[in-house]
C-alpha cells in the first residue's frame, strides 16, 4: 500500500538453531508460521531467485494468504536505491513469474520403467508435440508469464525427438534468464550430433542426467564426453528405487496436493497450462487398462478470460485427479515388460470413483 515495512526475520527451511543475521534472527519454517499465526508479521518476501517451487503451497496450506505472499524482481548482482527497495514488491499470484516449467518433447520413451510417473512405457508409438504449435502456445504463456527461473525438456525421453534443437532454442528466446536444462537417461547422448551441443553451448542450456541402472558402468564416459564438449551437466545418484503415488482409490479430501513434490512441476502441453503432468499423461494409463481416472486439472492459455493471477491462483488448487494420490509405497526399480500389468504403475486397491 505504499507505507513502509520492517524487517522481522529472515526465514530458511533448514534454519540453525540461534541464527543471526545482519542482527535479525533466521527462523525456520515452524517459528516463521507461528509469528505470522500471532500477527508479529504481516507477509513473507521471496527473493526471485531463492524461490522454492513448492514453498507457496506449502504456505498456503499452512494459512498463510496468498495476498500476504510477495517476490521481487531479479535483484542478484543489482543495486537498488531506497525508493526501488520500498517500491519493487509484487504480490505473487500478480507476479508474471514461475519457479519452474516443463515440457515433454517426447511422451515415449527408451528406457521404459516400471512405475514411470509420466506413464511413458504405456507409449506404444512415437509421440511428438507439433513444434509450429508448440511455439504459439510459448508465445501465449508469455503474455501471462514472461520470466520463468528453471526450464526443464523432458519426456519421456526428450532426445528421441529429432527436432530437439528447435525447442532449446524456443524456449531461450522466450526465457533468456531461466535455467535451461534437457533432462535425459544418457541412452543416447553420446550419440547426439554436434548440431545438439552446439545448441546447448550457445543458449547455455545444462543437461541433467537420470542415473538408471542400465548406465552403470557407463557414466564415467559420459561425464568425459559431456567435458569435452563444454556442456554444464547434473547427475542424479543412481536411481534403485522409485516412489509410486498413484491409486485407484479415491480419497474423501485432496490433501496430498499441498506435500506432492509435482504439484509445483508447471506442465506446459498442447495449449493448456497444469500443476503437474498427470492431466496429460493420464490418458496412457485410462487407454491402456479401460479405466475413466480423471484428467482434469488443465488450465488453458486461450481462454479469453484468463490473467495472470487467474492462472497462477488455478495452479495452486488441488484439482480431482489428486484424489487419487497418495504418500505411496517405495519398488524396486526396474523396466517394464510387456504385457505389462496394471500393478506397474498403480498401487491397486478398492476403486471408489
């Protein structure tokens, strides 16, 4: 409203006992919650680039308003006189920002894994987005959203697609700030053309590598190859075990949306804007076993009433399809085999729906 504020404390989720900063103390998550539940606070400002994805939903869970929500602009490596400090605090679900976005490139998949969240072994052909429509759905994101911090092309298995080039670069000339990043089980990364990592070299794109069992063995050469060209790279720890959340039984509340970890994984596909990929990917599931799970949840960019804060507000509602989400059970990894069993990608119990 234009008055002045104070600083009550700094907050951090893993805050050290007795912090200080700067003479105001650090809270963690816990002791930030209780003074805003007393009224020693009235809000929480989120540097844009500390945000954390599901820290908004988290807090709203917790009773904290949306409207008492605010992020800066981009402000690392900037120096910001008075007037700019008391003026540059923007309500978050007014904010044309995102912490984070995706997009499949590819809905198949190489490597097929059991429990796959996005259902990619259910692919049985090639499935590519059309890039023509694919770039005015960017172009009308945009319009809502013009930065974004962290972008991730994914599938599936995004390196499948032989157009790959064309959505890095897209997606830089749209988000020139955003972390771009390609992520891929380095099947077939090594045999990319020089073509794709020139790309990556000149929209400064990293790869961020899944580290499935079949590569072991294998990962030290990728590592050296991915050197040696230049490319800014991640590497999970190997991945053993997967987490399986989905259910065929319907919970009576949509709880589990505001601790999913998915539920601040954006989902950008065919025009329509998604909490998480589930409303697009649903429908391998639905096909493959005769099943009517929900594939609701998808918003979409064309609706001539949308806003930013329309858009933003619908991404931080639990939709029908969390009903079927659960805190899930820990398998074994391992790929899929045909015919596969509705047991690889469901904990299967009573259907309520």
């Amino acid at each position: 409203g234009g008055g002045g504020y104070s600083v009550v404390a700094f907050f951090d989720f893993s805050a050290p006992a007795q912090a200080v900063v700067d003479g105001v103390a650090v809270l963690d998550f816990q002791q930030m919650h209780a003074l805003y539940t007393k009224g020693a606070l009235d809000g929480v400002i989120v540097p844009r680039e500390l945000f954390v994805s599901n820290f908004v939903p988290r807090m709203i869970y917790s009773g904290i308003l949306p409207q008492n929500i605010y992020i800066t602009p981009r402000v690392i490596g900037k120096t910001l006189s008075e007037d700019e400090v008391s003026s540059f605090l923007t309500p978050y679900l007014s904010a044309k920002y995102l912490p984070y976005l995706e997009f499949h490139i590819a809905d198949h998949c190489n490597l097929n894994c059991k429990a796959c969240s996005h259902y990619s072994g259910l692919v049985t052909s090639p499935v590519f987005p059309s890039f023509d429509k694919f770039a005015k759905d960017m172009e009308r994101l945009h319009h809502f959203i013009d930065d974004i911090a962290n972008i991730r092309i994914l599938g599936g298995e995004p390196l499948l697609n032989p157009e790959v080039n064309k959505y890095v670069r897209l997606a830089r000339s749209f988000y020139p700030d955003a972390g771009l990043h390609v992520v891929t089980n380095a099947l077939l990364l090594m045999q990319m053309n020089d073509d794709f990592f020139q790309t990556l070299r000149e929209t400064v794109s990293q790869i961020d590598i899944s580290f499935y069992p079949p590569m072991e063995g294998k990962i030290d050469a990728v590592q050296n190859f991915l050197r040696e060209k230049g490319i800014p790279f991640s590497i999970t720890p190997k991945i053993e075990k997967f987490r399986m959340i989905q259910t065929l039984k319907r919970s009576p509340a949509p709880d589990y949306f505001y601790r999913c970890w998915q539920a601040s994984c954006h989902n950008l596909y065919d025009g329509k804007l998604a909490a998480c990929f589930i409303p697009f990917t649903g429908k391998y599931f639905n096909a493959r076993y005769h099943k009517d799970l929900p594939t609701d949840g998808a918003i979409d960019l064309y609706d001539n009433a949308l806003t930013t804060e329309t858009l933003k507000t619908r991404l931080l509602e639990p939709f029908e399809r969390c009903r079927y989400c659960t805190d899930g059970i820990t398998v074994d990894w391992e790929q899929i085999k045909t015919p596969s069993p509705m047991s690889d990608w469901v904990i299967e119990g009573n259907e309520n729906h």
